[in-house]
C-alpha cells in the first residue's frame, strides 16, 4: 500500500499536539520533558498554566477521536510525545506510552480517519537536555532511534509521517530567544542546534525503510521587507526562516548569506562530512504550517535604545531587525494575509518540487465566548479559515502541488507561552468547569459541511 499522498486530492482535516492535549503527565511511566520543566519557570507561561491536565486527552481518547470522526475529517495529524515512550529520552522503552498510541491509531482507523504521526512535537525528554539538548549532535541519533521504534510499532497503520513540527520555533524560540522551551538564550549557537534537527530528519530518513512517506512540517514565512532598505535584512531574516530547512533538503547545502549570518555553520565539528549529503532528498513530503507573514524592518533604534528582548533574537545574527505586523490581527496578535499562504505554497513547490501538505492553519479569536444557548459563534475564525483555504485552492489552480489542508486544531488547548488565553479550536474546551466540556463551536460546523462538500465532489 502506497502513503495517502498518491490520492492526488485535497484531503480536509485538522491537528493536534501530545503535550497541548494530553495531560496525564506523571501517568504510566512518562517521563519529563523541557515543557514540563520550562512551565514550573516563574513567568515562563502568560497565565502560570501547564500541561498536567491540558485536555485531558489521554484519558478521553474515545471521546476526541468522536469529535475528529464527526468532522468527516479525512485525517487526523496527531504528536507522538517522546517521553511517554522512551521516558529516558535513549534506552529503556515504555509499552504503556506505546499502547496508547497503538490505541489512538486503531480508533482512528475504525473511524475512517487516516492518522498521520508527528514525532517531534517540541516535548524533548529532560534527560535529553541536561546533556546538551539540540546543541548535542547525540540529540539527533537518539531521536532516529526513537522514531525508528515507534515507526516499528505503529507503521504497518501509519501512512504518512513527520519527523519534527516547526523545528524553527525548536531551535530558535527554543535556543536564541529563549520563550519556548528550554528557554535557553544562546545566540548563534542556536543554528547548530537548527542543524542538529536537520540531521535528526536526516538519520532518521536513513532507519526507515524507502517505502515509508516521511515528511518534515515547517512554519516556513513568506519574508516581505519594509521597504527597499529592509530587503538585506530581510533577506537574512528568510535565510534563518526558510532557507536553514529547504536547502540542505534540496540542495545538500547552506546558502552564502546564511553562512555569513551563521559562521558556525562553516565549522566542520558542526556540520560534519556527510551531513548534507545525508539530509539532502530525505524528505518525501513537505508539510507548511502558515499563520501570518514575516515583514522584517532593519531598525531605526540602534543597539543600546532598543528593549532588551525582541523578538529579533529568534534570527540570531540577522542584524538589528524591527518585525512590523500590520492590520487586521487575529486574537495572539498575528497579521491576517491569505494572500500570504497562496505564495507561500506556490513558491515553495517551485523551490522544492516536493507533495505539500498545509498541516496547520488557523486563528486564535477573541469571539470564542459561549452564549446563553450554549453557542460559540465564532465568525471570525469562519472567515479566517475559508480565506485560507480558498487560498490554498488558488495555489493549486496555480500548479502547487497541494494534496491536504489541516486546520489547527481540534480543541482549544495548551498555547505553549501562551497558556490557556489564546484558543484555535474547532471545539471550545470549557476550563470554567472541573470536567473540561468539549462544546463544537459554529465554526467546527462550517468546517463539517465544507468537508462534506469536498468529498462530494461538489466542493
Ligand atoms: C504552531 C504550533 C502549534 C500551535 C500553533 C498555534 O506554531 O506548531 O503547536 O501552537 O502554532
């Protein structure tokens, strides 16, 4: 059986995340991750929240595999979260994290969804890091391992695969500005932990066998400079957004501006002989997470006048850099441009010539309230979702080679610094009442008949 990529049509569906649903951390066996620890650090999080509970999917596993079935979603991108497996990070293996995987697959299945695994959803095990993290190039072997194991268990139901989600955000949020986990702020060194994802794509590629479709999601960014003085810093903003992925991937290489921006990057300890050679055409699909465009600005300011954290520091040596976000904005503050996801997807199939899949897309919105009759019409994520979605059928009318369109996410969850205060779901999670009630909001309708719509035929 071929990977569900070869059905040559727009699949709907929509996507989670293990440690943004999940909860249950302390339960059979898991181990710790750096979002467990990062959470218990004072400010880390908006509202102090946590992922002990998060929806308590875990447990509730029948009940959200209901949701995603009444949907008519035709897949289900999930996150596998490592430490529930090897709650070491290498080594000892948990059958208890295992089965519930083996659980959700199987329910899937029954439920006519095609269930599409994550393995690195941004939850290292602690271990992990307090050996170095991403900055240890041993990060990478144990996560080829990891992933070569649960390929094992679940691969004879699992079609199509990805390695990391956002890997971006896992080593530059992660390593230079420090507001995800592990909230590290380690400057350039963060693009050796960006190479060390790429190779851990790479040797993962490597212990799998040829036939199985392997992906890589990225929240690649169309780069828009303001204005003609912006375009070199803009043009080493998109170096560090898009082209530190896509071009070892394609071309086995990192481009001269880069380079520049990232000397660590020439050192041969880092990027050693056969590196690039190995990551180079290891991926089968590509999966694009689109929100909002990147519009970078070089600063007017100067060093010294400027705040001590901006969020230049998650394109480490880019240059003294403002990030304009224009209006209108959905509710964490992210500039709403379809017309971004339409280039985004067309350009990146011409640079990479690879199947892609939009794995995520959607909107935090601030009408997300419950009425009175127990409704949460939430017309602005309606509106938000059918502009990008037409957008995405333009960029296939224009040749992108687009075969699914996920939108994120399921249920209102754990928004990472965010906490509880910025909601995306399809279904309102009601965090007023100790037994978290899934509640459709209008929008998890409007979805339903778009995709019923679709698989008629007519849509
Ligand atoms: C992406 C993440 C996802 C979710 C959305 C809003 O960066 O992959 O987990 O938090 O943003």
């Amino acid at each position: 059986m071929g990977h569900p990529l070869t059905s040559g049509r727009l699949a709907l569906g929509t996507a989670s995340a293990a440690f943004q649903i999940e909860g249950a951390s302390d339960r059979d066996g898991r181990g710790e991750s750096i979002w467990d620890v990062f959470c218990r650090r004072p400010g880390a999080i908006r509202d102090g929240g946590d992922g002990v509970r998060a929806c308590e999917s875990y447990d509730r596993l029948d009940d959200d595999v209901a949701l995603v079935a009444g949907l008519g979603a035709q897949w289900y991108r999930f996150s596998i979260a490592w430490p529930r497996v090897v709650p070491e990070g290498t080594g000892r293996v948990e059958a208890r994290g295992l089965d519930y995987y083996d659980r959700l697959v199987d329910a899937l299945l029954a439920a006519g969804v095609q269930p599409t695994a994550t393995l690195y959803h941004w939850d290292l095990p602690q271990p992990l890091e307090d050996a170095g993290g991403w900055l240890s190039r041993d990060t990478a072997v144990a996560f080829a391992e990891y992933g070569a194991l649960v390929h094992a268990r679940l691969g004879d139901r699992v079609r199509l695969w990805a390695s990391h989600n956002e890997p971006w955000c896992a080593a530059y949020l992660g390593y230079a500005a420090g507001v995800h986990a592990p909230g590290r702020r380690e400057g350039g060194r963060a693009h050796v932990a960006a190479h060390h994802l790429n190779l851990g794509h790479g040797l993962l590629r490597q212990a799998l066998p040829d036939a199985v479709g392997l992906g890589i999601v990225h929240n690649l960014a169309p780069v828009w400079a303001e204005g003609e003085e912006s375009r070199d810093v803009a043009d080493r903003v998109d170096a560090i957004r898009n082209r530190v992925w896509l071009d070892p991937l394609v071309d086995g290489a990192y481009d001269d501006v880069l380079l520049d921006v990232a000397p660590v990057l020439a050192d041969p300890a880092v990027v050693r002989d056969g590196d690039l050679e190995l990551i180079r055409g290891s991926a089968d699909w590509l999966g694009v997470n689109y929100y909002t465009p990147v519009r970078p600005a070089a600063s007017a300011a100067g060093g010294a006048a400027r705040p001590a954290h901006t969020e230049g520091e998650a394109y480490p040596g880019a240059g003294e850099l403002d990030l304009v976000v224009r209006e209108p904005r959905t509710d964490i503050g992210w500039e709403i441009d379809a017309s971004g996801l339409e280039e985004l997807l067309v350009e990146t199939h011409r640079r990479t010539g690879l199947p892609l899949v939009v794995t995520e897309n959607g909107a935090a919105c601030a009408d997300d309230a419950i009425d009175a009759d127990g409704v949460v019409d939430d017309q602005d994520r309606i509106a938000y979702l059918r502009d990008h979605l037409a957008a995405t059928r333009r960029a296939v009318e224009a040749g992108a080679d687009v075969r699914g369109y996920l939108v994120w996410t399921l249920m209102d969850n754990f928004e990472w610094a965010e906490g509880y205060t910025k909601t995306f779901g399809l279904v309102r999670v009601d965090r007023g009442h100790d037994e978290l009630p899934r509640v459709p909001k209008a929008s998890y309708r409007w979805f339903a008949e778009e995709i019923a719509r679709s698989t008629d035929g007519q849509g």
